[in-house]
C-alpha cells in the first residue's frame, strides 16, 4: 500500500510539472481512487464476518 501511495504522489508531481504527462496523470489518479474505493470496501466487507 505505501508503494503504491509513492507511485501515486510521484505521478502527480510528474503531472503537474510536466504537462505532456497529463495523460498519465488522469490514468493514476483514476486507478487510484478505484484501488482505494475497492480496499475500502473489502476492508469493510472482511469485519462483518
């Protein structure tokens, strides 16, 4: 989890400095959140049993 919270936070630094790099940034905060909704949900799914 914190590689990937690296990846991320290098991405968007890329991103911002970078402007042909816009793409990609869209791509990872994209992914991003849909990894960070999908562990959210299978951490809360995992306590009720």
């Amino acid at each position: 989890m914190v590689a990937n919270i690296a990846h991320f936070g290098a991405m968007l630094i890329m991103g911002l400095v970078m402007t042909h790099e816009i793409p990609h940034l869209i791509g990872d905060v994209l992914m991003g959140w849909i990894l960070l909704i999908a562990y959210i949900f299978l951490v809360a799914c995992s306590e009720n049993y």
